[in-house]
C-alpha cells in the first residue's frame, strides 16, 4: 500500500521590536520571506514553512523581542512553552 503525505504549508507571521529588527533584517531566512517595515521601527516578518519547529526554537531565542502573530497553532506552542519555564524557574519576584 502506497500512502502519500500531504505536504503541509504553513504560514508564519512575526512581529520584532527595534532591538530585534536589524538582526532579523541581516540575514535570509528562508527564501519566502517578506519583511514589513513597521512604523514603530520595528517589522513583520513573514515565512512559508513545511513545519514550525525551527521557527519555534528561534523565536523563543528572540524572547521578549519577538510576538507570534500567526498562525495559532505557533502562538499557542510558544506560550505553552513560556508556561512550562515559568513552572521550572518560578516567577520573577
């Protein structure tokens, strides 16, 4: 039995801050990409993905400088990750 996999097309939208928008600018992601400047000075960045995975290890490396916008699924793993380091290293006091 032959069964095919449905390549799956995500698209990623986040948003950086101004500390974060020249780093991100830098460098080629991915070739997808679209960058949105920002009139905060800061950006959109836009990626197509095939999985969300990398994307999240990046982001969470980002911190604070970096918002998910899209899709939901990518916003919620991130903030159940944030969750899970607020279980293990305690709320700051």
């Amino acid at each position: 039995m032959n069964v095919l996999k449905r390549a799956v097309i995500l698209i990623a939208e986040i948003s950086f801050d101004t500390f974060a928008a020249p780093l991100v600018q830098e460098r080629q992601w991915c070739p997808s990409q679209e960058i949105k400047q920002l009139r905060n000075g800061g950006i959109e960045l836009s990626l197509t993905l095939g999985n969300l995975e990398e994307i999240e290890r990046w982001i969470l490396a980002c911190g604070s400088h970096a918002q998910v916008l899209a899709p939901a699924e990518l916003k919620s793993q991130i903030a159940k990750t944030v969750s899970a380091l607020l279980d293990t290293y305690g709320k700051p006091v």
